[in-house]
DNA sequence: TCGAATATATAAC
DNA sequence: GTTATATATTCGA
C-alpha cells in the first residue's frame, strides 16, 4: 500500500471521516459529534491494519457518504477495500449489504444463513470498518429491540441513540423502542 | 432475570 | 503454538 488519505469534512452537528487508499477504495470510515475522535480513530486504524499513517486529503467518498447519511439513494457502488477484514466478516458483511434500506435483520438470522452463532456474528458486525455504507445499523436484537452501536470504538447508550435515529431516517417503522416486526428482513435468499 | 451455550477474534502464556 | 478471555447474542429454566 502506498499510501492513505483521511478525509473528513462535516454537515450539521455531525462529522463525517472516510480512509481512502490509492486506488480509491474505501478502508474505513467513521462519523460522530467530535472530528477530533474521528481522526485518531481512523488513524489508528490505519497504522495498524497498514502500517502507514494517513495523509489529510478530501475525498469525494467524504460527501458521499453524507448523503448516505441524509438517506440518500446511492448513485453508484462505492468500492470497498476488503484486505484487511477475516473471511468470516466478509461473510457477514455480504449479508448486511443486502439488507433492504427500511428493514432490518437480527443477529440470530444472519447467523443461521452463514452456519454461524449469534455471538460471533454480534463480533463482525460490531468491527464493522464502514459504517453507513454498509448498513450495520439495520441488525437489531432478536426481539426487536434496537440492540448495541460502536462509534469509533466505543460502545454505550449514545450509540444506540444514533443506531435508532439512522433507523428512523431510513424511515423503519419503531414503537417505543421496539421496531415494527412488518420490517423484518429475513435473509434467506443466496449470495450473489 | 440469570446462566449456559455458541463460534470467532484477540490477548496471554 | 496453545490456551484463556472477550464479544454490538440467544434461549431456556
């Protein structure tokens, strides 16, 4: 690899940061109140899974991934990096793409489809490397509660906060803090 | 409500 | 290399 650009770049009250290689794959990306926590967070991640830290540089993917945000359909395929990820979370990770925008999945369902547990599935989707752009967002607990979400790393109750309000964008029907069984996708058709 | 069971990943030896 | 520990879970008693 030769070398690594961090993007980031804000709208409203959130930061937006993605981890771009040479070939304008995505490596990761992260978002959330302070830009300070992105850039330490994506750096890091970059030293550790490339050896290389990154160099500041806007990328188009940054804005991108803003009106992913904003719930805006894709206009095209973002091209992702998956070197640095297990088989097993490629696994998973096909599988959370394919989750319809307005549904969600379980971890228990995404775990029959791949002959896994529930538990490790928990783990992959957890170390998710690109939030937004792949939907982690949209698997929720077995009972429909929203269930946990990791910014940057660290897991507590303003993840789930952020977890349910990417929910309510996408327009997912939630009452109270359980979500609507008539927007559970099961994912029992075959990979492409 | 609480504990066991389950399969990965990572940290310790 | 091999063994413990930690997980964004789930199910049953």
């Amino acid at each position: 690899m030769e070398s690594i650009s961090l993007s980031i770049e804000h709208s409203a009250h959130t930061w937006f940061g993605c981890l771009v290689d040479d070939q304008d794959r995505l490596v990761a990306s992260a978002f959330g109140p302070d830009p300070r926590k992105i850039n330490t967070h994506l750096a890091d991640y970059s030293k550790t899974v490339t050896g290389v830290s990154p160099a500041l540089n806007r990328h188009s993917l940054t804005s991108e991934m803003i009106r992913r945000f904003d719930g805006e359909k894709p206009p095209e395929s973002v091209r992702l990096n998956k070197d640095f990820i297990s088989l097993f979370q490629r696994q998973v990770i096909g599988v959370l793409d394919r989750i319809p925008t307005g549904k969600v999945t379980t971890y228990g369902l995404i775990a029959k489809r791949i002959d896994s547990a529930p538990r490790p599935v928990g783990g992959a989707v957890g170390s998710n490397p690109w939030p937004i752009f792949v939907p982690c967002h949209r698997v929720v607990n077995g009972d429909l509660t929203i269930g946990n979400y990791s910014m940057c790393g660290t897991l507590g109750h303003t993840g789930t906060v952020t977890k349910k309000n990417l929910l309510n964008r996408e327009h997912v029907p939630i009452q109270g803090d359980k979500i609507d069984r008539i927007a559970l996708w099961k994912p029992s058709e075959k990979m492409a």
